[in-house]
C-alpha cells in the first residue's frame, strides 16, 4: 500500500520509527516531514497529507503530533478526507469498519511507539464494512457540498 506520513516537532520522533516500521512492513511511504524537531504548525503538514489521500496519490495517510486531535480537525478540512484521532486498535478497527477512514491521526506523547504499531496494522488491514454504513459515509461526504 502506498500511504503518506507527517507530524509535527512533538510527532516527530514517532514519525521517524512508523515511517520506517511501515516500509518494513512492504508499504511504500511518502514522507511529507518535517526533517526534523524544531517546532513547525501541524497544519501545514497535515494538509500535505490529506492532500495526498484526497487526489488518490496514496491509499493512506498518517499523521502524528502531540495528541492527534489538532491533525485530526486540519485533515478533516480537505475534502474527501475522513480523518480519525485513533488511541486504541478496537477503534482503528471500527474507524475503518464504520467511516471508511483513510487518514489516521495518532498521539506521540500520550501512546507508546508498540501501540501505535499495533493501530497502524488494524488501520491498513481492516476493510470498509460497507452495508448500513455506505449510505452513512455519503452522508458525511455530502456535508462537503
């Protein structure tokens, strides 16, 4: 899978190990930054990102900073994107089942590095439930309009 993976200077360091943990994996990963720790506006990375996943560059994307909410709402700006702050796997699971998300958002101060490993594998591996929740996602996707 092709995925598409930010964060901000308190995302960083988890960025660096799940970039390198999901090419490990077999995916195929484009990192959109930042080079580094120095403090920079989550915003501007988590447009690159949702970007991405919204002009089908990538399947995928992955955001990580502080908490992952402050991701989570700027990805959600760009239509087309379904963005999730995600802290546990039984919620990567349903994320996935129930809103088709394609960007997950992920904390780097509050979640273990093993954890979020574990999120990314439910994320990339649970499909679309589809049934009763297609015409729940349209919905959502109609608000845009």
């Amino acid at each position: 899978m092709r995925i598409s993976i930010a964060s901000d200077h308190a995302g960083f360091e988890q960025k660096q190990v799940l970039a390198a943990y999901l090419e490990e994996c077999g995916h195929e990963v484009i990192d959109r930054g930042p080079e580094n720790d120095d403090r920079v506006d989550y915003p501007d990375f988590a447009y690159l990102v949702a970007r991405d996943v919204a002009d089908g560059e990538v399947e995928r994307g992955v955001l990580v900073c502080g908490t992952g909410i402050g991701m989570a709402v700027a990805a959600c700006k760009v239509d087309g994107i379904r963005a999730v702050n995600i802290i546990n796997t039984e919620f990567a699971a349903l994320c996935r089942e129930h809103n088709d998300a394609n960007v997950i958002t992920l904390s780097g101060r509050f979640v273990d590095e093993a954890t979020n490993k574990a999120i990314l594998d439910v994320f990339l591996t649970t499909a679309f439930g589809e049934g009763r929740h297609t015409g729940r996602v349209e919905k959502i996707m109609a608000l845009e309009a």
